[in-house]
C-alpha cells in the first residue's frame, strides 16, 4: 500500500452524538456533512472543531483531506464528537508523540472521551431528581 493511497477512519463520541471522520491525502480541504468548515454554523461549534487544528502545523493540513459524518446529540455534541474525531485522525496520520503531548496538553478530552451522558429519568417527577412536592396543609 502506497503513502498517496493511504486512508484512515477513526471516530469521536460525546453524550450520543457519533462523529466519523475520514482522513487521505489531498489539498487541506475540511468537510463535516459534506459542509466546509469555513461555513459550518453555529460559530461556536466551528471555534470547537477547529482546535486541534490549530495545533498542528500548516504543512501537514495541506497535505491531508478530512471528511467528517456526524449524526446524534445536540449541535455542540457533534461539534465535540468531530473535534475528537479530527484529533484523533491526525494523531495517527501523523505518528507524533510530540503532537499527541500537545493535544494532551491543551484538553485532553479531545483524544480521551468524556463518559458523562444524562441520567434517566424516573418516576414520580418530571426529571431524573425532581420529585412531585407533597403539602399536607
């Protein structure tokens, strides 16, 4: 298998959102839903997905394409998924364990997940703790 013809998958996870990202070689386009990521909105998702990437240097974004699929959770859950997905792709195009301590280092939940989701809810309430109030006046 050739370098030129190199193609990697990985994925991120956040509360139920499932991002999918593919990584080959190419002119440093980014995609999330077939969306550039100049134009990705809300603003504060596109701030979100764009942090590994300014982590990295400027000569190995240009010579790598990434497509992302997200589907699930709310717009910052799949803002949070596509970030680990990125960082986690470029980490293992680019086989650095100075780029690895990097992204460690600015938050390492963008390679490690957060297993945090939303507690169920139960009876007797309208949330997970909230119970009906009683008086007995």
């Amino acid at each position: 298998m050739s370098s030129s013809k190199k193609i990697i998958v990985v994925s991120g996870k956040r509360k139920t959102a499932v991002a999918r990202a593919t990584i080959r070689s190419g002119r440093g386009r980014i995609r999330i839903n077939n969306v550039p990521l100049e134009i990705y909105e809300p603003r504060i998702a596109r701030l979100k997905i764009m942090e590994p990437l300014l982590q990295v240097d400027e000569d190995i974004l240009k010579q790598i394409d990434i497509s992302t699929r997200v589907s699930g959770g709310g717009f910052m859950g799949q803002a949070e998924a596509t970030r680990m997905a990125i960082a986690r792709g470029i980490l293992r195009w680019t086989k650095s364990k100075h780029l690895q301590s990097r992204f460690t280092k600015y938050d390492r939940t963008m390679l490690a997940g957060d297993p945090r989701q939303k507690e169920p809810k139960k009876f007797g309430g309208p949330g997970a703790r909230a119970k009906r109030q009683k008086s007995y006046r």
